[in-house]
C-alpha cells in the first residue's frame, strides 16, 4: 500500500487551518486519493470530552490527536490535520510520532484572525468570558522550521491550498493517483 502522510496545520484561531484542509482534502479525494480531515474541534467533542484547555489538557489532547493521525498516514491516508496546537512541544511530539510528517504554519495576524471572529470567540475572549484563549490570554508559539508557510491574510483560501498541494507534489509525498 502507498504510503500515507500526516501534514500538521498549526496557527491562531480563524487563520485558517479548517478551511484549506477540507479544500486540499476535496481536490485530493476527487482524484481518487484516500484523505481526511481531523479538526481539532470536531476531535474535541468524539475523542477529548473530559478535557479542558490548561497546558496538560492541551497537550494530551494533541497527543490524542496525533495517535489517530498516524493510525491513519501509516494506511496509505493524507490526513489533514488542523489544530491550534500553540506549544512547540505538542508540534515535536507528533514530528517524533509520526513517520511521515509535514508541519504547515497557516499564518495570519491575531488583528486579522480577531476580526474575522469566525466562531464569536475573540469577541468573547475580550469580554474576558473565555479564559486561557490563544494569542489573548494563553501563549502561542510560532514554529521555529514549519516545513511551509502559508500567510492567510494575503492569498485566498484556494490559493492556500493550492500551495499546499504543489508543495506535497513537488516534495514527493503525495500517494500516486489510482490509474
Ligand atoms: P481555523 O480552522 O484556523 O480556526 P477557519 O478555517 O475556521 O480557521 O476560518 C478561517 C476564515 O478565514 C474563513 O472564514 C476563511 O474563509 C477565511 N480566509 C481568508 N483567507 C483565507 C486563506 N488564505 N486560507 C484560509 N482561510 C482564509
């Protein structure tokens, strides 16, 4: 069997990870290669219910996360895997776990992704309703060599994808298309 990947999106809160990873894992799935998406927080609901958002849970739930990931790549599937994952330690530990591993830095200015406000949460966080919120009341920590780097708040999502694609094409780590 072809050998699957995991490729890791990390960032803010609305840069934009969900959005190019059901992009890239559509154009993928419609040319007959096996992918899927694992969003973190669709994860949280079916894997980590009984944990909240203090260090510890955070990284336990990426740890979670990235199990089912390479349960996953090492079967011949493109998981596409967006998560904040804001601690460098959460990023090395699926690195160190996973094979074949991509990580993507989806890059985008907490002002940008603040007033996107996507699911409300920035709005509350600046209410001080949501406590330990990344990049406003708990740290986020940039990656210091993402594989890629994909800046949000210049190109449109399509165009994110596409370069997503080109890069797992032109690094030879995409599975050949079934004939
Ligand atoms: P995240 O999963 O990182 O929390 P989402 O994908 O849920 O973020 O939301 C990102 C928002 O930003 C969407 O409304 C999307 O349309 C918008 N957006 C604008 N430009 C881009 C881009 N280049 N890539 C991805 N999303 C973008």
């Amino acid at each position: 069997m072809a050998q699957g990947i995991t490729v890791w999106l990390t960032g803010l809160s609305g840069a934009g990870k969900t959005t190019i990873c059901r992009i890239a894992a559509d154009r993928l799935l419609r040319r007959g290669i096996r992918a899927e998406v694992l969003d973190g927080d669709e994860l949280r609901n079916a894997l980590s219910p009984d944990l909240g958002f203090s260090r510890e849970d955070r990284m336990q739930h990426a740890r979670r996360t990235a199990y089912v990931a390479k349960l996953l790549s090492r079967n011949g599937v493109v998981v596409f895997v967006a998560l904040i994952s804001p601690y460098r330690e959460m990023r090395s530990h699926a690195r160190r776990e996973i094979e074949q591993f991509v990580e993507v830095y989806v890059k985008c200015p907490l002002t940008v992704c603040a007033k996107r406000d996507v699911k409300g949460l920035y709005r509350k966080a600046a209410r001080g309703k949501i406590r330990q919120f990344t990049g406003i009341s708990d740290p986020y920590e940039e990656p210091d060599h993402p594989d890629l780097v994909l800046e949000t708040d210049r190109e449109s999502p399509q165009e994110s994808a596409e370069k997503l694609l080109q890069y797992l094409k032109a690094s030879g780590r995409l599975p050949p298309e079934p004939s």
